[in-house]
C-alpha cells in the first residue's frame, strides 16, 4: 500500500524508515580482543597446553622404579634363567615383563620360582631394559642372584673323583669372557667335570657367562686358586696327569694315548699361549694340528677340540 510506514524506504518527507531495531546488534561493540593463549588457533594456545599437560605429568604421583636387591647379579635370557633356577641357584627375585608371550621355558621358569618361594614380579619392559643396563637380549626374563661362589680347587677335584674318572680345565691367562663362557659350555657337552680358573689375570663368572653358555654354568662347577702353579702340582700329588695345549706343543693331539687316566687340561692366552711356570708344571704339552693358513687356535675353540678328543677316547675305551 502506498505510504505505508512499514515498508523500507523514504518516507513522503523524504526521511529513511527505520528497521525496527533488527540491526541493533550489529551496531553493539565485540568486547577486548582474547589473550593470545585463549586463541586456538595462536602459537601461544599451543604452548599453554603443552604447559598444562606437564604439569598434569609431574603431579601425577610416581611410580616407585623397581631395584634388584644390592649386591645380586642379574641372570639374563630364558635359557639361562631357566637352568640357573633347575640347578637351584641361590636366587632372590624372578623379573617378568609385562605383556611378554610366555613359552615353555618362561613357564617353568615361573612355576620353579614359585614353588621355591622366589618372589616373581612382573614390570613393564622399560622398567627391565633400565633394570638389566639396557640389556636388550634379556627376552622379557631376568633372574636376580648371589654373587657366584667358586669352588675350592681340591673341592673340585673331590667332586670329580665321586663322579667318575676327572676331566678338569684350567686356563691361565684366559682373559676373554667369550672364551670362558665356550670353555665352560663345552665342558659341559663333552663329560668334563669343572674348570679352574686363576685368581688373577682371569675372566671370571660373570651374569654374561650364564647367558653365552647357555645355562651350563649351573651345571659346570668352577673353582678358583689364588695360585694356580700351586693349585697344578697338589692335583698332580693326587694322580691327576697335566697336559698343557700349545701350538708348540711336542705331541699331537691325536697320539694322546692318557685319555683313561685322570686328566687336567690347561689353556693357554692365544697372545701368549701358556706362561713359563706353568709350562713347567705340565706332564706333557701338546699341539693341536691345523691348516698352515691359520696362524692359531683362540682358548675356546683349542680347549673344545681338545676335551671332544679325549670323550671320543673315552668312548671308544668303554
């Protein structure tokens, strides 16, 4: 209808018509412009809730780390473990990480413990890699155990007299972990019946050597003499035969005919072979005949040959 004053536009006096306040809240003001940390899509926003979400960590109340008693050694590797707890090793707590798919050995390893009373714990694997130094090969198992403790050296030799005719190893100078841990485990495959090591100049048995020997530590005894020179000549006293291995040895392996007889085989460093003193002390030195393209044997693959020539001796004699 013409002149009707709710239509938009001039009026007759030629004046604009308003809306009726319907553009009210445009004309209203937006308020103080939000913090720069307020704003989600701002740096700063980001940088608050990083700040916050810290906060909330430290807050939060932590979880006590997990310490193997002090003192105890840390067996490693569900071989090892396994065999250290089936030969009753003096253990103090079995380590079990979390979420770890158990095989058979995992499971008797768990159910020794438990019936030997040995606390089980299960962490979480971070909380066994820090516990082990990082250890990565540690597959998901750890044992906790005393300090080994060597046997006495004629200890040892009365050992192997119940259990048949002696086969023993000494090494001197054997400095190498490795070679120990070969040593013992072939001892162990080939009937020997322990090892003597020096109180100086010698690996010694270590968590590593339950692991590389593959639990035959628990089975191997291993005596220790403050003098190893001492230690030959009071097993010579008692009738056990001393062959020395050296690739300067006199004697072939293979024409090795005292393999019945009580024997203590002695190893020399692959550096410096057998020292003087102890060189002297042997009965016989022999040498084990290799390609001429290979300069030399090391102590565990030497020792090893050695103690297979002897048990298939042994064999054929039975």
């Amino acid at each position: 209808m013409a002149g009707d004053a709710r239509r938009p536009g001039p009026n007759r006096k030629g004046t604009k018509v308003g809306t009726g306040g319907h553009g009210r809240k445009s004309l209203e003001g937006k308020g103080p412009t939000p913090k720069a940390e307020d704003r989600v899509y701002h740096a700063a926003h980001k940088r608050k809730q990083a700040a916050e979400r810290r906060e909330a960590r430290e807050s939060r109340p932590s979880t006590p780390r997990v310490r193997k008693p002090a003192g105890d050694e840390l067996v490693t590797g569900r071989n090892a473990v396994l065999e250290a707890l089936r030969a009753r090793v003096p253990a103090t707590t079995l380590y079990v990480a979390a979420r770890t798919e158990l095989d058979e050995r995992m499971r008797e390893a768990i159910s020794i413990a438990t019936r030997r009373e040995v606390p089980v714990l299960e962490v979480m694997r971070p909380e066994l890699d820090r516990l082990t130094g990082g250890d990565l090969l540690h597959q998901g198992i750890a044992l906790a155990v005393r300090p080994y403790e060597y046997a006495h050296p004629l200890d040892l030799l009365d050992r192997a007299e119940r259990l048949g005719t002696p086969l023993l190893v000494a090494l001197d100078g054997v400095t190498h972990p490795r070679n120990l841990d070969a040593i013992i485990r072939s001892v162990a495959a080939f009937g020997g019946h322990g090892v003597l090591l020096p109180q100086r100049r010698s690996a010694g048995v270590t968590p590593a050597a339950w692991r590389s020997s593959a639990g035959a530590v628990a089975r191997v005894p291993v005596a220790m003499a403050s003098n190893l020179t001492q230690a030959i000549t009071a097993y010579k006293q008692r009738g056990v035969f001393v062959v020395g291995l050296d690739g300067d040895g006199d004697t072939p392996l293979p024409a090795l005919t005292l393999a019945n007889r009580q024997l203590l085989i002695v190893a020399g460093s692959e550096g410096n072979g057998l020292s003087r003193i102890v060189r002297e002390r042997c009965d016989l030195v022999v040498s084990i005949p290799i390609s001429r393209s290979t300069e030399s044997l090391n102590a565990g693959i030497a020792t090893s040959v050695a103690l297979y020539q002897v048990s298939t001796m042994r064999a054929a004699a039975d």
